[in-house]
C-alpha cells in the first residue's frame, strides 16, 4: 500500500469514535508508512519506594543505597515508565509497577543529583472520550524541579505532538496517533538534590499598606545595563547584581514582580515567525525557574541561582512576587503539542467540553486547568508551597484568577471553590501575599472587587480611571474619587482594606507609561498578527502627534503628562504597581502587546537615565515613593469615613472644587477640571507599636486636568492656616520649590495639567 493510501485507511480506522491502540503501547497503525517505535532501550531495576512526595527525591534508600524516589500522579493510566538519559541522549528506562491511589512509585538506587529523566505513560488512545495517552512522547515530569534544554528554535518539531499534525484532513488530525519518538526534540527533567534551610535569609515582611511594587522581567530588566557583566544579563544573576538592587534601593520599592519565571515553552506560530514568547505565560513546569534565565547552566544550577537572587533582593529589603500561570499550560487545545499534562492524564488534568475531544477555553490560550480536580489542586498548592519554603519568595499574583475560581462546570465563577478554600486554610499560604488578576476570558468571568479577605486585586477600574481624567474631555469626577481614595465602592467589605486594591496606570499588557502620552493607536505590526492583537481600548491621548516627535512643545507636554500619572498613582490609597521602566521613559514604540518582543523593544533603555528629562522623571518617582513611606496618611490601612471627627468640623477626607468649597453632589457631575483631595492627618484611627495614635501630616491634593491655568482657592480654616508646596508637576525640576507657605482662604494659580501636593503648615 502506498504511503498516502496507508494515511487515508489509517484516518479512517484511527480517527472513529471509540478507535483503540495496541495493549501493549505500541502503536496499532504505521505512521507515514513507517515504524516509528524503536526496539526497547536497556532496563533499569526499580526498587519499592513511597508514593509520596511526588516528583523526584534524591535521598538514601533503607540499605543505605543512593538513588532517586519517583512518584508521578496518572490515575488512568495503564502504565508509566521512568526514561533516563546519559550525558549522550541515551536512554534507559525503569517501569514503575506500584500504584498508589493513582501515583505511580518507585525507587531507583544510583541515580544522582544531575540526572535527565522523563515520562512515558501508557493508555488508551480515544481522543472522542477525551484519551490521548501516546507511549512515543516522553512527557515532562510537572513536579520537576529542573528543566534542561528546550523544545525548538524555529518551530515545534511535529514529534512533539501526541497527533499526526500534518494529517491531510486536518478536520480529523487530532484523532490520528503520531507513533515517532519525541525523545530526541524535547527537555528533561533533572534530579535537583537541595537541603538549604534558609537560616540565613530574612524576609522583609512589608506590611501590604507599605507596599510598592515594581513589575518586571527576569530578562528584560537586566539584558541591557550596562554595569551588569554581559555574561550576567538577562539572568537570576544579573538581578542580584549590586547595580540592579541599587536601582531598586534609590527608587525606593518594596517589592519585585516577576513575570513568570515557571519553565515555560515558546509557541509554534511564534518560533515559525522568528519571534520568541518574551513574557513566559506559557507554562510547562510549575517547579521549575525557566532555564532560559540561568546563567550557570541548566543541569540544577538555576535553581541555586536564583535563590541567591532572593537573597540578594532580601538583604536589600525587597520582597519577591511571583506572577504565575495556573490556569493553563503550554499545550495549548486538542492541535496542541504533547508535552506533559496531556500525556500523563488528559481528562485528569484539564476542562473538556461535553464531547470531551475539544477543551474548554476560558483562558483564551486553548485550554484550562480543571482545578476543581483533587490532584490538579494538589499540583497547584504543592507549587505555591515550594515556592515559599524552599525558594524563599514572598507572594504571588495570580494570572486570570477567576479561571481557577471557576465552577465545577465553568459556567460560573464562585469565591467558595476548593481552590480559594484551600488558600485560606493553609498555614503557609495565607501568610503571603496574594494578587488576583481578577477576571478570564469566560462567560462572568469579570470579578474586580469580588475576591475573599486575603487577596488584593489588580484594579483595572483604577487605570481607567486615572487615564480618561488625564486626557482631554473623559474624566469622571465620581470615578475618580473613588479610585483616588481607595476603592471603597468595590473593597469595602467583609473585614477587606485599601490595600486590597493594587492600583496601577500602566503594566507589562499594553502601553508604557512613555507610550501612554505618546500614541492613540496601538503599532503591533512587528507582532506578525496585522496589528489585530492587543487591546484598542488605550484611552490614551499622544499629546498632538502620533509617536515619535521633535516639536519641544510635544515633548515638554508629554513629560508634566507623566509627571502627572506618576504623581497621581503614588499618591492614591491603595498599593501603587510601577512598571519596570516607567521611571525614566522606557518605550516599545507604541507596541502594546509585546509579548513576543524578546529584543530591544521588550528590553528596558538604561541609556534614558543619563538624558535629563528622563533624570528628573527618576528622580521624582523617588521622591513621591520616599513621601509615602514617611506619611502613613497616604498609605492608610483602613478606609475613610469622611465623617468629622472633632468639633471643629475636620474630616478624614474631603473634597474641594476650584472656589475652595466642599464638593456637593451637584458638583461631582459638573464639567470641571479642578478636583481637590484634603487627607487629615489628625484623624488616622491606626495605633503604632507602643499603642499610641498614629499622627501625620496632612494635606492637600490638587489635580487640574484642564488644559489652562486655573485659579484655586485654597481651604481655610478649620482645614488649614497655611500650605506650603511640595510637589508641583508642573516644573520638571523638583529640587527647589517655593519657599513661601500659601496662605489659607487665599487664590492661587495652577497651571493647566497639573498636579499640586501641599502640606498643611498651621
């Protein structure tokens, strides 16, 4: 028969319901009309070992022998074999034969700290009834501690996937079994041997209501600063460098969050365009630093290496967020690659529609995780739980939270699923610090400000907010308020704080901060998708030219508008989120979805802080960071009553048109540019270590949006006697300001797109 014949019986046999491979694994039809399983590599012995902990554990078995336990979870399988491989590629192969309530066990002596090794799990191939167990692919262990290589430089090799991926009829190519050995094109777990207590590190501990936090990229933080050895950048290493933290230091944040560092994979689609997944939500191995960002190799190493990374970051008083991707993997739907989840126990593993052949998508990535499955949830908290004990981080921020909120039949989102539960039960994890991105792609999946105590959210209604007042004609005055004050409206229940609202302008999806004042158009077009992807709702506003521009008037524009934003976020309740970059001007050229910019563009310009402008830019994000952390009444812990306190009248919070009159409820819906924000620091209802009331400062906020200058009368008593000017976005230079007070119950002039910060002085 010929080879195109042999395909089109084979599609006919394999590709119907119910279709069935060989008992013994191996396949039940020619592939291309060629045997594709190679005779059987040597045999290992296994020894009986303990079904738990899963992954590998390097230890000493009880005659005193080393070697490796091995436990992998694959409840409907027929059978697993353990596959290790020598320095060369070859391979030898240990069957696990005990079965522990689905974990498959064994103990094998002398394997060693170093050792590459994978899974091939055998079963039935059904791809109708959701089966898709293929012996030929070995699997990556998703408790691995270590990933050694990677999967491709220029596109996935078809072996990798569990289908015949160039099936003719692509309507059935899913249900048709690829039978070659992916062994060859695809990394290795690797034996990771750690016993480090962690005595000498210690954790910062920053109080959420003190937090600012500092969003960035293992690799694009550091592949372009030029006081980092070049073979340090791009890595672990190359973020604990002294010149790294010290950026860190002067700016004055509290915390890193770090796109994933779980070991992820590139796209296909991505690798075929030359281009390379740059954010890494794409995971493959929840246990796993990406080896990519290791600079002293990949067999164990990263793993130490980026240990030290924390502790550098700790010993400078900066804690470690990690950004992870729980809610799917790399393998994408049914045409997906066969990587590890799939192979091991697709229906355990991941949400099926009804037909259980296709995957259900809440993601937008082509499959979810099912976390209502016991072990997927164990898989999920084991991760977390690492993370914390034995590689020191200090919290994560949750990828499309609702996802893993999601029902037993996903047609809902609901905060008591088992995933939530188990979060807050937990006595590791509910001492760290949580961050929902509180919605996915699904039907309800939109869920700002319905997250448990516990968690704090990315706040997108606070983005929003903050972007329409700064660009011409948008500004909610009502909207406004409330993001400025803390979200009361959305976080203002059951027993939640201010700090429950990560409040952010800007973050790795969509414009820089640069970006932001500078287009009102996305340019993808590197992107290879025709400029269809990432968002075109920017509600942004380019100052008069769209990009790039030599008029000075443009450019002095676009600098007050990032003074403003920065001012803006930082001296809002809640917990600001700065973006890497956005300090000193960083730029993608109006790319707002750089996901696969591994290059220049997703790189952040070190260069940008020796230019003046961009200088001054640092320099004040530095100051506004170093006036929150002086004055609790701008990092308040409970949210405002804006009710008097005292008999004089003086409130918590107030609000002031331009006349220096209270806001009424009319005034909130008048077309105005002028908004007044009075923070009392008199009236802060927080003790201190000794017991004793919190006192401050207070203040007075003024943001003008208009574009001409505007006269503002300022409070008079009670609020104040005098203010005197510390911030005035509308001078670049912030190291002199006047030296005279304001006297209360007096006018003065703002200039158009300003923001003015003054203290009350008497």
């Amino acid at each position: 028969m010929s080879s195109a014949a042999e395909q089109e019986a084979v599609a006919g046999r394999e590709a119907a319901p119910g279709a069935r491979a060989t008992g013994d694994g191996r396949p039940a039809v020619a592939v291309n009309g060629v045997r594709a399983i190679a005779p059987p590599p040597v045999t290992v012995p296994v020894r009986p070992g303990p079904p738990a902990p899963l992954g590998a554990r390097f230890r000493t078995g009880p005659d005193g022998a080393a070697g490796t336990g091995f436990a992998l979870w694959a409840q409907g399988a027929e059978g697993v074999e353990l596959c290790l491989f020598d320095g060369h590629g070859g391979e030898s192969r240990a069957r696990l034969t005990e079965l522990t309530d689905g974990v498959w066990h064994g103990f094998v002596p002398g394997v060693l700290p170093g050792t590459r090794y994978g899974y091939r799990v055998h079963g039935r191939w059904d791809p109708w009834t959701g089966a898709r167990w293929n012996p030929a692919k070995l699997l990556l262990d998703p408790y691995a501690r270590a990933v050694d290589g990677d999967y491709g430089t220029s596109g996935l090799p078809p072996q990798v996937y569990g289908h015949v991926r160039d099936w003719p009829d692509q309507q059935v190519a899913d249900t048709v079994r690829d039978d070659r050995d992916s062994a060859p094109y695809v990394p290795k777990g690797v034996v990771v041997h750690d016993d480090d207590d962690w005595s000498d590190d210690r954790r910062p501990g920053t109080p959420w209501a003190d937090t600012v936090l500092y969003e960035l990229h293992v690799k694009g933080f550091t592949q372009r600063h030029p006081g980092i050895p070049g073979e340090l950048r791009g890595t672990y290493a190359g973020l604990a460098h002294p010149v790294a933290i010290d950026h860190l230091v002067r700016l004055g944040v509290t915390a890193v969050e770090l796109l994933p560092v779980h070991q992820f994979a590139h796209e296909d689609h991505l690798l075929r365009r030359g281009l390379r997944n740059h954010w890494g939500y794409n995971s493959v191995g929840w246990f796993a630093p990406h080896a990519g960002y290791a600079a002293f190799g990949t067999g164990g190493q990263q793993v130490g290496e980026f240990k030290r990374m924390v502790r550098a970051l700790h010993a400078a008083g900066i804690e470690v967020v990690l950004d992870v991707v729980y809610n799917h993997t790399a393998e994408a739907n049914e045409l997906g690659p066969t990587l590890s989840l799939k192979g091991i126990d697709n229906r355990g593993h991941y949400r099926l529609r009804a037909d259980a052949r296709r995957y259900a998508d809440y993601t937008g990535c082509g499959n979810t995780l099912d976390v209502v499955q016991p072990h997927v949830l164990r898989l999920i908290t084991d991760s977390l739980r690492y993370w914390v004990t034995e590689m020191g981080v200090d919290g994560f921020r949750f990828d499309l939270a609702a996802a893993l909120a999601r029902t037993a039949d996903g047609d809902d989102v609901d905060m008591r699923v088992p995933f939530l539960s188990a979060i807050a039960q937990d006595p590791v994890l509910r001492g760290v610090k949580l961050i929902a991105e509180p919605w996915d792609v699904g039907p309800g999946g939109y869920r700002v400000g319905a997250f448990p105590p516990l968690w704090s959210e990315w706040n997108d209604r606070y983005r929003d907010a903050v972007r329409d007042f700064w660009r011409p004609g948008a500004a909610d005055l009502r909207e406004i308020g409330y993001r400025l004050s803390g979200s009361s409206d959305l976080y203002d229940w059951g027993g939640r704080r201010p700090y429950a609202s990560v409040n952010f302008v800007t973050a790795h999806d969509g414009f820089t901060l640069r970006d932001l004042v500078s287009y009102e158009h996305k340019h993808n077009e590197a992107n290879g998708e025709g400029n269809r992807d990432g968002t075109d709702d920017n509600r942004s506003w380019n100052c008069g030219a769209e990009g790039e521009t030599d008029d000075p008037g443009i450019l002095a524009l676009r600098r007050r508008q990032l003074r403003n934003l920065l001012a803006t976020l930082l001296l809002s309740t809640g917990v600001p989120m700065l973006v890497a970059g956005d300090e000193m001007g960083r730029t993608q050229r109006g790319n707002n979805n750089a996901y696969c910019q591994d290059n220049e563009t997703g790189w952040v310009d070190w260069e940008l802080l020796g230019r003046p402008g961009w200088q001054a830019l640092f320099d004040l994000t530095s100051r506004l960071i170093a006036l929150r952390r002086r004055h609790p009444v701008l990092r308040r812990r409970t949210f405002y009553s804006g009710h008097a306190h005292s008999a004089d009248g003086l409130r918590d919070l107030a609000w002031f048109t331009a006349r220096g009159t209270e806001m009424t409820e009319e005034d909130w819906y008048a077309p105005t540019a002028a908004l007044g924000m009075y923070l009392s620091g008199r009236d802060i209802p927080d003790r201190d270590e000794r017991g004793e009331r919190v006192l401050d400062d207070s203040f007075l906020a003024v943001l003008h949006a208009g574009d001409e200058p505007a006269d503002v009368r300022l409070p008079g008593p009670p609020w104040a006697e005098r203010y005197e000017v510390l911030v005035d976005t509308g001078r670049e230079d912030q190291g002199s300001p006047p030296a005279t007070p304001h006297l209360a119950d007096t006018t003065i002039t703002v200039e158009g797109r300003t923001v003015l910060l003054l203290r009350v002085v008497g």
